[in-house]
C-alpha cells in the first residue's frame, strides 16, 4: 500500500549558486553524498537532482523539513551506480512510525531542472482522528535494524536513459 508521495523541483542554478558556500554543503549533504559529487566534479545537476529526491522523501514522509533533517535523508548509489535513499534518525522513525517499508525515489534532469518524485510504500500501523496519516509506532522494527533495503523489482525504471530510479533503502547507521 502507498503509505506517502512526494514530489519535488528544482532549478539546477539555484542549487550551482549554493554549492559555493561550503556551509550550504555542510548543511545539506552528508559525507558520502559530498565524496560522490566530488566524484563528479560539483556537478550541479548531481547535486540539484540528490537535493530535490531529498525534498521529495519529505515530503512523501509527511513532514517536510523542520521536523526531519537535511542529513537525515541520504541519496547514494550502489556499485552499479543506481541510486537509492538512506533514511537515518527522525526520518527513519516517521518511516517506522507510518509502516514504510521501502522508499521508491526517481530522479530526473534537464540542463535547467532536476525533479524527483518519493514512494513510500507498506502497511499503516494506525491512523490519527482523521484518518489522514499513520500515527502508531511499526513495533515489527527493531532498533538499528534495516527496514528497506535491496533491489527494487523488474521494471520499475521508466525514462529515456537518463532519469534515474533510487532503490527502495534505509537504515539507522550513522548520521552525519
């Protein structure tokens, strides 16, 4: 069951503009996710595409940010270069806390524009008074354990061969 959806925008400029200040990448981005760009040269579309499926699995949480931090969701690649999202601390227990027990990320640019879309797919564990949203703790994950990780199913990339599709991952390993 789709449990949350997110979708976000950006414009590549805005993000090659705040890439300048080292506290923006410090804010924004975690140690892996800074090694990566630097992999690709600061890439602005890079970053601008990681910034926006970070956005978009705040919003498919619920929360937005403010109640969940920047680091707290990640966006890495596996060893084949396909891109999957790491949730840590608050993140993680919102995902827990709904019954997420994986997270479908997309990403896509132009030149101009970076757009990802977030899925988060499980069992609700309990509604609040108005039926809008899981409420009620996931008691079926353990501390430190990974909720969500692995291979996304056959055929779920769709594109033109440059969108990228993020594998459904999460764990509580560290935070940045």
């Amino acid at each position: 069951m789709i449990l949350g959806i997110g979708l976000d925008m950006i414009e590549t400029a805005r993000v090659k503009k705040s890439l300048k200040n080292p506290r923006f990448i410090d804010k924004v981005y975690t140690s892996e996710e800074q090694k990566y760009l630097s992999s690709r040269n600061g890439n602005a579309q890079s970053a601008a595409g990681i910034f926006a499926a970070k956005e978009a699995v705040s919003k498919a949480l619920g929360t937005g940010f403010g109640a969940v931090r920047w680091k707290e969701i990640e966006i890495l690649r596996n060893g084949r270069g396909k891109p999957y999202a790491r949730l840590h601390g608050a993140a993680l227990k919102r995902m827990k806390d709904m019954g997420g027990r994986h997270v479908h990320v997309s990403i896509t640019h132009l030149k101009e524009l970076a757009a990802a879309q977030a899925i988060i797919e499980g069992e609700p564990v309990g509604f609040d008074e108005t039926g809008e949203g899981a409420t009620v703790g996931n008691d079926d994950a353990v501390e430190g354990e990974t909720v969500s990780c692995g291979e996304s199913a056959e055929g779920e990339t769709v594109g033109n061969g440059k969108d990228e599709e993020v594998e459904p991952a999460c764990n509580d390993e560290g935070t940045d």
